[in-house]
C-alpha cells in the first residue's frame, strides 16, 4: 500500500505530477519477449498484506490467479544501490563512466535512443546510514 512505500510522500507525488504509475502490492513474475527476443511485456503478480511478522512488518503474499500484464519495450533492474553488472554486457551503446554509473544529459537521456535513467545509477550510491 501507500503507507508501507519505503519513499518519501513529496517523491510519490512529483513522481505521479510527472505520469509515473504506481501498481501497489504488485510485483513482476516473468519478462515475456516476442519471437525475435525483443521484451514486449512484463507479466505481474498482485499480492495481498499478511499478518504482522514479529519484526512488525506485514509481508506480502501472492494472490493465485491475479496475474496482470503491462506492455513495454525496455525492462531496467533498479534494485539496491549498485549497477546490475549485467547491463553493460546486455545493453551495447549504453555509455558508463569510469565509476560504473550510466553518463547522462542535463535532460537525463542516455547515449541510447529513448532511454533515461536518474537516481543512483546516475549519480552515485548517496544513502547515509
């Protein structure tokens, strides 16, 4: 839900001002490709709130047959803080610099047509703990 997104309430509504949709207590399952392996669709799960574990947190579980696709052309992994060492071998243009973090202009385009990336792909890794 809302309430349990790990994001600042100022981020959730620049990101909507900005046409972003959300799809709360959904989670991908498989990246579908057409006959040419060109990724076309990204299937997804809808998940419902279980009981508080004992750390407090609600974990999510799986809703069996609540499958829902979306229509894409691209898939970026955007989890924790460092690149996917993958994306380098798997996407060829994609410029980098010397720290790993993929080079961008001040409108946040990448050498690839259509691509855009920001946050710490872009800049760095910045959480303070």
């Amino acid at each position: 839900t809302e309430k349990e997104m790990p994001a600042r309430i100022e981020e959730v509504h620049h990101a909507r001002q900005e046409g972003i949709e959300f799809h709360l207590l959904a989670g991908p399952k498989r990246v579908i490709g057409d006959e040419n392996s060109h990724v076309i669709a990204v299937e997804c799960l809808r998940y419902r709130l279980g009981e508080p574990d004992g750390s407090g947190r609600r974990r999510p579980i799986p809703i069996e047959g609540s499958e829902f696709r979306i229509d894409v052309d691209t898939v970026i992994i955007a989890i924790g803080n460092a690149a996917n060492p993958l994306i380098r071998q798997t996407t060829p243009g994609l410029e980098f610099n010397r720290w790993g973090n993929i080079v961008v202009d001040e409108d946040c385009k990448t050498s690839l047509e259509g691509v855009y990336a920001g946050g710490d792909i872009v800049l760095g890794a910045a959480t303070v703990i």
